[in-house]
C-alpha cells in the first residue's frame, strides 16, 4: 500500500470511531466535541481524495470503493502523522477520568479507564460466542481471561489502598499506608504492561492465521453481533472477526505506548 493509501485507511478508521462515538455516547459534550473533529478529519480526507462528498457518499462506501483488495496483518511501520492519528483517535475513544474519588496518579486513571473498555468493548469479541478456537487456543484463551482478572483484582485492591490513605488520620497508619500504596502501584503497572503484551501476542498470532487461511479461528468469515439484552458491547458491532481483531491490537498498542514502561523482569519485593 503507498503512502497516500495508508493515510487515508488511517483516517477512514478514524473517522467511523469518531461517528460511532456520535451514535452511541451518552456524553452531550463528548459528541458535540467529536462531531467538531470530525468535520476536520473529513476535510482532510477530501484533500487525498478529492471526489469524495460526504454528503452523496458514506464512509463505508468510500473505503469500498478505495480498497478492493484484502490486505495481510502486520503491524506496520508508521509516519508520525498517522501515528499523531491513531493517538488521538483513542484519546477521544478513551475519555480519563478518576479510578477513584482520591486517585490523582494519571496512570492509574489511565489504565483504569483504558480496563474498563477493554471489559466492556473488546473482550467479549473473544468469547467463545463470537470467535470459536481449536482446543489449544481455546485454552490459552481461557489462561489469559484469568489473567485479565487478576489484574483488575490488583487494581481493585489498589484503589481500596489509596481511598484508605487519603483518609487515614493517623501519621503513623498513613505511613504505612504510603508505602503500601506505592508498592501495588509498582507492582500493578509491571503487571498490567506484562498481561497486555501477552494479551496483544494472542491477538497478532490469530490475525496471522487468519491471514495463512489457517485453522485456529472455526468461524473467520463470521460477523461480530452483539446481543443488546445480555452485552454492553456496541463499538464492534458489524465488525469482521479480522476487523474487530485489528482494532483490538491497535488499542492494545495504544495502551503501551501511552504507560510505556521498560522490558525488565517482574522483581520480587
């Protein structure tokens, strides 16, 4: 794919997030926020494709009529431009508010937000209701579950710490409290960037497959349809398997980049 290509598939992705947030937010000033971005994103895809009227020709219709053909996963090698795009893009899908009534740590407030929609949007695309593994697979699958909740265990735990410290009276239990506090903090973050690289190997290994024309995934030409009396989920409605499964490495990637914590080994404390 060439440049002006990638560009625009960036900003095609982008501009469906941003009107599906207008579609389904419940947030009156995220949307009217969004909808001003939107108007510029669109007029910047205008200047790569001059013909496209958004007001004669959907999105949908656009990408269509832009890309025929299929293209394999990877992850790719990006300009900062398109990755300036992508960061925002998430950035607005993944509004930062507060863990907890006293958690000022931004990253904690990230992540928890960041959690929250992985629980909610993107983990149960993988549920054996909607991608449909062989047995090994299937089993990691289920290994990895258990990781996601432990680590949203950790942070509940995390956030009982820091509500009590902010509380706490007492200098000496304060004391304590503090460092406690900044132990799980450690611990949660080295945890947490662990589990997401894991979780985010699972994923490119299924998209790899899907691209050999493998056998892991039962059901690759399947669609994502949530069922709205039993799932919270709507941002992958309508989406591919392959589709659903990019977009999930992509906020994956995101979520890294945002904590970027180092490569080292889990220390013992």
């Amino acid at each position: 794919m060439n440049t002006n290509k990638e560009e625009i598939a960036k900003l095609i992705k982008f501009i469906k997030s941003m009107q599906l947030i207008i579609k389904t937010s419940p947030n009156k000033e995220q949307v009217e926020r969004v909808k001003k971005d939107l108007y510029k994103y669109l007029k910047k895809l205008q200047s790569y494709v001059p013909d496209f009227d958004p007001l004669k020709e959907t999105i949908e219709q656009l990408e269509k009529r832009i890309f025929q053909e299929t293209f394999s996963y990877d992850v790719p090698t990006q300009s900062k431009t398109t990755e300036e795009t992508i960061e925002q893009s998430w950035d607005v899908k993944i509004p930062l508010k507060k863990a907890s009534p006293h958690c000022n740590d931004p990253e904690i407030n990230f992540l928890a937000s960041a959690l929250e929609i992985i629980q909610r949007e993107f983990w149960p695309v993988l549920t054996e209701q909607h991608i449909q593994l062989d047995f090994t697979h299937s089993q990691e699958r289920q290994s990895i579950r258990l990781g996601f909740d432990e680590i949203q265990r950790e942070l509940k735990s995390l956030l009982e710490t820091i509500e009590d410290y902010a509380l706490a009276e007492s200098p000496d239990f304060r004391d304590q409290l503090y460092k406690m506090k900044n132990k799980q903090i450690r611990l949660f973050l080295i945890n947490t960037n662990e589990f997401l690289k894991k979780l985010k190997d699972f994923l490119v290994r299924l998209l790899q497959d899907l691209d050999k024309r493998g056998s892991i995934i039962k059901n690759p030409n399947d669609t994502i349809t949530f069922n709205p009396q039993f799932e919270e989920a709507t941002w992958l409605n309508g989406y591919s398997i392959r589709s659903a499964l990019t977009e999930f490495v992509d906020l994956i990637q995101f979520i890294l980049k945002k904590i970027n914590l180092p490569d080292f080994k889990q220390k013992k404390f």
